[in-house]
C-alpha cells in the first residue's frame, strides 16, 4: 500500500485560489503545471486526486477551460 494522502481541504481551497488568483501565483495563465507547483506535488498525484475527488476533478477542468480561453482570446486579439 502507498503512502497516505496528503489530499486535504486546505489543498482543495489552496487549488480553488490558484484556479482564481493564478497571476498572484506568476503565472500569466492558469496550468495544471502551475498549480502542482503551487502545492508542491506531481501533475501525477493531482490527477490522480481528480480521479478520487470531484471537487478536485472540478477544480483541473475550471484551470484548463480558463487557459483554453486566456490562450484562444490572447491570440485572436494579439494580446
């Protein structure tokens, strides 16, 4: 058996900020990358909490749908 997880409500409301305040995190979009960063774990385990926690599934999708948009938007205004 693996080690415990360190999957908690700190880590889901520290994800939700990131998703939010991604620039305050410096990062010019939100990424999935990003956000392992900011809570210190492998793009790995985040998915794999995705696959345990909607919430947390909830809170990948809303990070990749933002930089679908800041990304789509960015490139059709040249911004």
């Amino acid at each position: 058996m693996g080690r415990p997880s360190k999957y908690n409500d700190e880590i889901q409301a520290k994800a939700e900020d990131y998703a939010m305040n991604f620039m305050a995190y410096g990062d010019p979009v939100p990424t999935v990358a990003g956000l392992a960063d900011a809570i210190d774990v492998s793009r790995a385990t985040m998915y794999n909490w995705g696959d345990e926690h909607p919430e947390f599934l909830d809170t990948l999708e809303r990070i990749e749908r933002r930089q679908h948009k800041f990304l789509v938007a960015g490139g059709l205004t040249n911004e």
